[in-house]
C-alpha cells in the first residue's frame, strides 16, 4: 500500500472517531444531561455528578470537533495525491 493510501485508511479512521466524540459529546449533550439525573446507584456515578463533567464532555466535543476538521483536510490531501499519482 503507498503512502497516500496509508494517509486515505487513517484519515478515514480519524474522520469516524473524531466525528463520533464531536457528535456523542456535543450534540448530544442535553440528552446526557437528562440521563445523568437517572444515573443512581451506578459505578460510575461519582464522576458523572462531578461538576467538572460538563466542562469535559464539551472540551472533548471540541476536540472531536477540531480533530474531525484536521482529519476530513489530510482526507482530502490524500485523495488529490492519489489522483494525481493516477
């Protein structure tokens, strides 16, 4: 496999985890909000009322967000390189 189709696999890669975490995290973030009310007695339960988990669920949406952007760009390289190279 060359390089460009490397870059083409990871940036595929790149594009469907960044865009899960930007779209897990932000968009569905008021419906999680409502959830974590329910969340009793669960093992997890100390963190998810923590104050600071507001702040991270929107700081890795932002992430997700940026990575996403960086990830669908190198997409976009490695497909005119590919092309190119045709």
């Amino acid at each position: 496999m060359s390089d460009p189709e490397k870059r083409l696999v990871t940036s595929l890669l790149g594009c469907g985890l960044f865009g899960y975490a930007a779209v897990s995290c932000l968009v569905f973030y008021r419906r999680m909000r409502r959830r974590i009310t329910e969340y009793k007695d669960q093992p997890l339960e100390r963190m998810v009322h923590s104050p600071q988990y507001g702040l991270t669920m929107w700081l890795t949406g932002a992430i997700g967000v940026i990575g996403f952007a960086v990830a669908s760009w190198q997409l976009v390289l490695s497909v005119l390189a590919i092309l190119r190279g045709s």
